[in-house]
C-alpha cells in the first residue's frame, strides 16, 4: 500500500475512534501532500512524501524549540504529538553507528577528499538516509568527517 493510501486509511481510523489530535496531525500531512499535487501538478510518489513528512518534521522541531524559548510548553507538547503521528509512516531510524557507516561507505564510493567534495557525498546519501536520519546532523557530521579527511 503506498505511503498517501496508509495516510488516507489513518485519517479514517482516526474519525471512527474520534482522536481529534491524531486525526488534526494526519490532515496536516494529507494537506502538504495535496499542496505538492498543486504546485508540481503530478502524483506524488512514495519517496517525494518522505521528503514533505521529513521537511514537517524539521519544521516542528524548529517550532519546539522556540515555543520552549519562549516557554510555551503546552504548544511544545502539541508539535511533539505531531512529529508522533507523522514517524509512524517514516521508515525505521537507523542508528547512530549505521549513520556513520553509511557516510564513510558514501565518501569512500565518491572519493571524496575534502569539504570541497560535500555535495557529491550528499548527492549519494541523501536517497539512502531520507526519512532514516536527521539530515541535518548527517550534513553537520559529514563536515567534520571531510574536514578531518583534508587535514583541518
């Protein structure tokens, strides 16, 4: 079953059980995925989703942060409910250590020998880790990686 057919059976479950939180949650989702439809004026595929469900989850934890800056714990706990709801059709985390491996694997495959080489390094992991990892901290991780790589 692909990944916007699991959404629209959720949203279903969701009323029938009247969860008002879950059900708020997966319409969000349904409703950035009918947003991509709109602007790229195709049917998104399963990867294209994990990549509007990995941008919301960035995005909540952005606003988890400053809700909690400014002490809003009750609006904190909301976006924290969300990201819940949206893992659960995210593809198992990997662990840290696979993380690292992969990324040494993905520097080794495109002979990478410095900072300079990062977007080459991206290119090959970002379709192998989306969804699985913090792309974010993979990019921060990588850095350092290519930096010690360089001798810097």
């Amino acid at each position: 079953m692909s990944l916007k057919n699991r959404i629209a059976e959720a949203v279903k479950a969701a009323m029938r059980a009247r969860d008002r939180e879950r059900l708020g949650a997966l319409r969000l989702m349904q409703s950035e995925i009918k947003q991509f439809e709109v602007d790229e004026r195709r049917e998104p595929d399963d990867a294209a989703i994990l990549a509007i469900l990995n941008r919301m989850l960035k995005q909540r934890r952005d606003s988890i942060e400053q809700y909690r800056r400014g002490q809003r714990e009750d609006l904190a706990a909301r976006e924290e409910a969300e990201i819940a709801v949206i893992r659960e059709f995210l593809p198992e985390p990997l662990a840290p250590d696979a993380v690292t491996q992969m990324l040494e694997e993905a520097i080794a495959e495109a002979g990478a020998a410095g900072p300079k080489d990062m977007g080459q390094v991206m290119a090959l992991l970002k379709p192998r880790l989306m969804g699985r990892a913090d792309m974010g901290e993979v990019s921060r991780q990588l850095r350092a990686r290519l930096q010690e790589l360089a001798g810097g």
